[in-house]
C-alpha cells in the first residue's frame, strides 16, 4: 500500500495484530483506505487466525507476516519489528481511525524531532451515546490517568499509537514479547520512557469497538496484566504524588 501524492520526509507503516478478526479489520481497511494520507505499507500480522483475516489483509493489499507464538505481545513486536517506515503506527483490529489520523500523526513527529511517541484515546463504538460517552471516559480515565500516575507519564494506548522505528529499534531486544501475561502498551511505555519523550494527544482519537467492557473477567485480566507489568517494572515505577507513593509501593512490591 504505496503512498499517494508528493513526497513527504516521513515514511509510515500501520502495523496490525490480528487472530480471527476479519470483519473487523475488513472495516479497519476501509478507515485507511479513506486517509487523507495513506500509509506506505501495512503489516498484519497474523497470530493463528483460522478464519479468513489474512485473505481480507491480502485483498487488502496489506504486508501479511506470521506469528506462530500465541499472545499478543509477541504479535504486535513481530510487526514492529517487520515494519520499514520511518514512523510505525499500530492499530487493533477494531481500530476505526478518522480520515486525518496519521496526517496528524506524521505532522506532529515532524515538528518535533525529539518526539519518540505518541498516542491518543479510544472512543468505543456500537453503545447508546450517552452510556457510550460514560463508558469511554471511565475506561481511559482509567487508563491514562490513574496508570499515567503510577508510571509518572500517561502510557501508551495500543490500538492508537505511533513511534519512531529508530525509538522501536532501541527497546525491541528488551520489551517482554514472550511473556503473555505481560500488558505489551503498558510494557512499551516503560521501556520507552528513559529514553525518548512520549505523549497524549487526547484529541487523537480512534473510534474501537466496546470488546473490552464486555466481560468482567475480561477487565480483570487486563488489570492482572497491567499489575504484572509494573512488578516486572518496579525500579522504573515511581509515584508524582507523595500521598500516594505508599499504594503503589504495595502494588508493585509485594510483601
């Protein structure tokens, strides 16, 4: 999937984890199709899908890698790793983008060279609006704030981020791709932090389908996994508030 127009400094790949989704990412396909700024490839991963996924992302005319090991840590490190853009930008694949993402996305990278990520919200999709608007805003309050607290700067969010490969390139050898019980944006993030200045946008939003909320073992499972993260993290983990700073110490430091 080549780029349209002039040239532009910036080169871009939209990396894609997908197991068994392929109606959504069908409908992720027709949100890049309508970019403003095309993306000069896509690579999909695919993690053992038994459906048709890798034959929409073929169709597509998507870049299809395989990764046999399950999990989707070991996934979405694949596909950063297979990705030949100056800029890697990663979606799920209930990603729905607006029609000026990565437009935003490169124009925010090259007006600041030091940037080495970014990433915006989700706004979920197929709920009543006014339950939808509260169930988004509890959800990434959650996520950036309360997280953007214990980790002292808001985290990475992986169906709507952007990095530089130079930035990927840095931390790839390190980010626990293996571990499946690990939080793969929660993990980014913090091998990321010490090195390259992060940031949210909070007007960069996709809109993404409400799988999350769906169950509640679901959300305990991610809490597990953010938990887990942060253990694996203790020593980068610091608290910006001292009222706090005893909470997160039980957190991620067990007696």
């Amino acid at each position: 999937m080549a780029a349209a127009g002039g040239a532009r400094a910036l080169t871009v790949s939209v990396v894609i984890p997908v197991r068994n989704d392929a109606e959504p990412l069908a409908r992720c396909f027709r949100a890049l199709a309508a970019q403003t700024v095309p993306p000069d490839e896509v690579v999909v991963v695919d993690n053992g899908s038994t459906d048709d996924s890798a034959a929409v992302a073929g169709r597509a005319g998507a870049r299809v890698v395989v990764e046999h090991e399950q999990g989707i840590g070991a996934a979405a490190s694949r596909g950063y790793d297979a990705a030949t853009g100056d800029l890697i930008l990663r979606l799920d694949t209930d990603s729905v983008p607006p029609p000026m993402w990565i437009a935003r996305i490169v124009q925010a990278f090259e007006a600041d060279a030091g940037l080495g990520a970014l990433s915006g919200p989700g706004a979920f999709l197929g709920m009543p609006r006014p339950l939808g608007r509260l169930a988004t805003a509890g959800y990434m309050g959650i996520y950036f704030t309360v997280l953007g607290a214990i980790i002292g700067r808001a985290p990475l969010f992986g169906s709507n981020l952007a990095m530089r490969r130079a930035a990927w390139q840095a931390v790839s050898a390190e980010v626990h791709r293996h571990d499946t019980g690990v939080h793969d944006d929660l993990d980014l993030s913090l091998h990321l932090a010490p090195r390259f200045p992060t940031r949210l946008d909070r007007s960069l939003v996709v809109r993404m389908s409400a799988r999350p909320l769906a169950s509640a073992s679901g959300m305990l499972e991610r809490l597990q996994r953010a938990v887990h993260t942060m253990r694996l993290h203790a020593d980068d983990v610091r608290m910006l508030r001292r009222g706090s700073a005893a909470t997160v110490t039980r957190l991620v430091r067990p007696e």
